[in-house]
C-alpha cells in the first residue's frame, strides 16, 4: 500500500526499465527465456548468459537447465555448449539433470568443433591467396583428406576403446553425405584424444547409460525401470555415427577382457548385436508395458480462474461438467478467502482487449473476466461484488450474486469498454462510497487491479492538467506521473491519507521480458502471461515480483542437486 507522506507527493514512480534490463543478469536471462528462449538471437542468449553467470553461477546453471525441461532446444544446446567451453566440468558433473540430452549434446560439440575448423580452413586460405599470387591447386590435398578419413573411420573398430566405433553407415561411397559423417567421426576421434574436456564430457555420458542400463537389466521382477533405454542412441543415427557413443556404451557393458579369445571384429560385431538384442530388446519391450500397465494418472483438475471459468461460457458444456466447475470456483474462492487472500482489491476489467488479434482475444477475454470475477467474490464490503468497467467516466459494474456463474462471466464479457479509462474516476468512486458506507480504514481498498492488454501509457486518459498545456503531446510516455500525486491528494481530501491503494496494471498481451516497474509511487506493472504467473498472483495477494517468478521456476527439488564445480 502506498501512502502520501504529510503534505508531500510521494515521489514519481521510476522510468520503465528498456530491453528488459532488470538491472539483474539472472533476471534478464529468465524473461529472456520464458518470452521464448529458441527465438532469442544465440549471441544475445550467450552475452546475457556471460554476464549472469558472473554474478550468480548456480542460479545461471538452473535456468540453462529449465530450458530443456522447457523443450526450447535450440536455446538449450546454445547455453550447455557455452557451458561446456567455459565451464565444462560442472556441465558433465550435473549430467544427471540433462541426461537424455547427452547423445545430442555430444553431437552438436563435434558439429560446432568442425565449424570452429571450417571458418579456421577458410581464413587460412585467404592468407595464403594473399601471400601468394597462384592459389596452389587442392584437389590432390583433398582427395587425400578423403582417403584419411575413410581409413580413419573403417579403423574405428580398433581404436580407441572408450570411443571407437564399427563405423557403421559409412559405406566408403564418395556421396557428401556420406563423407560429411566420415569427417564427423574422425572428428570426433580426435577430440576424444585430444581434448580433455571432451573426453571427460563423452566418459561421463558413457557411464551414465552403461550404469543405468545395467541396473535396469540387474533389476528383479515388477521393479520401476528408468527411460535411460530410450534415451540410448540407435547405432544407426546420425548421432552415433558422429560421436560413436553406442559403441563406447556397448563395449562398457561388455567389456573387452571377457572377450579375449575373439578377434577385435568379431568382439566389435558380438557386443554390437548384444546391445541390440541382450539390452535393447530386453529393456524397450517391458518398458512400453510398463507405460501401459501404469495406473492412468488421474485428471488435472482446473485450478485457475481461466481454466475453470471456461467451463461457464462454452455452450457444449455438460450440465454435469458445469456443476463440477461451479465446485471447483467455489473451493478456489473459499480457499483464497481464508488465506486472506485479495480481501480489500477491486478489478479495472478491459474484456474489450481491443490490441489483440482474433486469436488471441477469447482467450485473454477469459482471463480478464475470470480474475475480475474472482476479485469481486474475495473484496469484501463495500467492494463485494463490485468491478469497474475500463472507461473514462466512473462505471462501477455490479454483479448479483443470485445470478448463476454462465451469466455472471456473460454479464463481464458484454460489459462495454473504452479505448483507456480514467485512474481518477476510479479513485474518485472508491472514496465517495467508502464515505458513503463509513468504511473503515480495514476494509478500504488497498489494491487496483488493472487487468488490460496495454501497457499503462496507452490505457490511461491523459489528466486535463497536460490537455491545457499548448505543447502537449498525448503519446508522451508521462500521464500516470501526473496522475498518482494528483490521486494522493484527493485521498488526503477526503480523509483518507494513509489509505491510497496501490496500482498493479497486468497488461496480458505483454512480452514477458519487459520489465516489472515496482515504485514508491505505488504503480507496479505485469507484463504477459503465463499459469505460474497467476499461481503467483494468486498465493502473493496480486503483488508479485520478478525474483518470485524466477525462483519458482526451480523450484523443483531436482534443482537442488545441481552445483557448481569450475
């Protein structure tokens, strides 16, 4: 709650953060990933992850780990190979939490490593044309490259027994494709070598599967089996192909010394087809039973304002559906009620959402109404029942609560709108009916809801004090600074001082990324939406701050485990 201190205007809330800089790298990074990490710029993605990792390593960690939980893949194996380059210890040391992406993450290192070479070949080139005026011819150079690394890959068999490879799907045919997977696993052959972080990396993915595998294969009757079975790659993809891991996971499984009498062929072919037959066959097929033999997990109940008020505005609705919903509001309602919950609010609803596509309107329609319904049904007297219309004049809606839900969310969803609305009238309704009801100071409002899909500048009405002024400009970014000490001093008026309520504009349709604005001006601004945004809305009293959002979406004890080593 905000208050005018004596004859003082509190001070100006603070100038909207650009860009979504929070003035916390962790923070930026986090709304960068929630406003949807795979459409970020990669090199925007690794700047913002540098500089959070500098400032808060393990919190850095858990958000690269939230994005493949997330399936925003493209921005998860940007991070983990930012990770592995800079801090590759700790990235194999909490493998666990990513394992099923290990295979692919090995893959996409040795791609990135011949792209490193690629750009390297080509800027040699250049130099060498410059210090040369006959550019010697590289035909006989490449095709000796060819013949190296075909040799290289038919030798897989007998290299290297951490990671070898059969060499399987590479046939010695001059297709490119073909060639390409040939260098790949050459590649990858010398990186196991040489590059300890690599091979570190590649041993700590092998013996996660091969101790897996094994404890599933070890595992008795009726005991929980692991997916590590289906996380194992197919000999056959371009994966294994690439890093050859399924040989190095099969040669730990079976491991060489138990085969002494055979030829390294025949031990390469022998585990190879035990793999397949002795662990794949064996795991895959009870696996599949135990997904269908699981008891189906019971049904996701609604548990938020849109999800249940959907039941009350679509036609097809059984009537049974729709009694069960009405439970369902109701246990929210009383559930909130007795935390305390949104007890003095009152909703500014904008079901026009006029900035909206076509798509995306119904939606955001629902939630507007739903949450402006809820907040009536918490407020407690004089506000019950009670949403202001998002207008220009004063335009207090009441909702009878004898009415059934359907035509209470009808009643929301019809109720006319403007292009902005008045903060000013609205204040001015709250103080004259809290002196009308001889309001304690209690029971008065102490938050503003402003539920819309624009941001506060486009949405509210410019005060009349800047419409009098010759120059003014009613797209200039500045309304709500003149209007909150001008709203401060109406309350001290009336006798309420002490109780001017808060601001909180949920602008719906927002990017997540842009900023929240907590001020001591008493505006505070959400941007976009999301269900763990409401949950959050809902267990913190409507105030809710970026650093809230970002912990609870690790919050999950698997997150626990994660450390930090380099």
């Amino acid at each position: 709650m905000s208050a005018a201190d004596g004859n003082e205007s509190p001070p100006p809330p603070a100038a909207p953060l650009k860009g979504g800089a929070f003035g916390d790298p962790c923070l930026d990074l986090f709304f960068l990933i929630d406003d949807g990490g795979d459409t970020a710029p990669a090199q925007h993605l690794i700047d913002l992850l540098a500089a959070a990792w500098e400032s808060d390593a393990l919190t850095t960690l858990k958000l690269v780990c939230t994005l493949g939980k997330r399936n925003d893949m493209e921005a998860f194996y940007t991070a983990a190979l930012w990770v592995h380059q800079n801090h590759p210890r700790t990235l194999a040391a909490n493998l666990p939490a990513f394992a099923d992406l290990g295979p692919e993450l090995l893959y996409r290192i040795v791609r990135a490593e011949a792209g490193v070479r690629r750009k390297r070949a080509r800027e040699d080139d250049v130099g060498a044309g410059a210090m040369n005026t006959k550019v010697p011819r590289r035909t006989t150079e490449g095709d000796d490259d060819d013949d190296k690394a075909q040799a290289a890959a038919a030798s897989c068999t007998t290299t290297e027994a951490a990671c070898t490879g059969s060499g399987s799907g590479t046939d010695g045919s001059s297709s490119s494709k073909a060639l390409k997977a040939v260098r790949l696993a050459k590649l990858a052959l010398d990186m196991y070598r040489d590059d300890d972080n690599y091979r570190f990396l590649f041993n700590t993915v092998r013996d996660f599967f091969v101790q897996n595998l094994r404890s599933d294969l070890n595992s008795s009757s009726g005991q929980q089996l692991s997916n590590v079975a289906k996380w194992c790659p197919s000999p056959d993809s371009a994966f294994d192909q690439t890093t050859l891991l399924s040989d190095a996971i099969a040669r730990g499984l079976f491991p060489r010394e138990s085969y002494a009498n055979l030829t390294e062929e025949n031990y390469i072919f022998l585990v190879h087809r035990r793999l397949r037959q002795d662990v794949f066959v064996q795991l895959l097929k009870p696996l599949a039973q135990q997904d269908l033999q699981s008891p189906n997990k019971p049904e996701i109940q609604p548990e938020l304002p849109p999800d249940i008020a959907r039941f009350f505005t679509n036609s097809t609705t059984s009537p049974g559906s729709r009694d069960r919903a009405v439970e369902q509001w109701t246990a929210l309602v009383d559930a909130l009620r007795a935390n305390g919950s949104l007890r003095n609010c009152l909703a500014v609803c904008d079901v026009r959402m006029f900035h909206s596509g076509d798509g995306e309107r119904p939606k955001l329609q629902n939630i507007c109404a739903s949450l402006g319904l809820l907040i009536s049904e918490l407020s407690v007297h004089p506000w019950t029942n009670y949403v202001h219309a998002f207008r220009k004049g004063r335009c207090p809606r009441y909702i009878a609560p004898q009415q059934s839900y359907e035509n209470k969310m009808e009643f929301l969803l019809n109720m006319r709108c403007d292009d902005n609305f008045s903060l000013r009238n609205v204040c001015r309704w709250i103080y004259k009916r809290a002196r009308d009801n001889t309001t304690q100071p209690k029971d008065m409002v102490r938050t503003i809801f402003v539920l819309t899909d624009k941001g506060f500048d486009d949405a509210l009405v410019p005060p009349v004090e800047l419409k009098i002024i010759e120059d003014f400009d009613p797209k200039a970014p500045r309304p709500w600074r003149e209007e909150y000490p001008i709203i401060c001093d109406r309350f001290k008026k009336f006798g309420f001082e002490s109780l001017v309520p808060q601001i909180v504009l949920w602008n719906l349709r927002g990017p997540r990324s842009a900023c929240f604005t907590s001020t001591k001006g008493g505006i505070m601004t959400l941007s976009g939406y999301s269900d763990q945004l409401m949950r959050l809305f809902l267990e913190n009293d409507g105030i809710v701050h970026p650093e809230d959002e970002m912990s609870a979406a690790f919050a999950d004890k698997e997150y626990h485990k994660l450390h930090i080593i380099d």
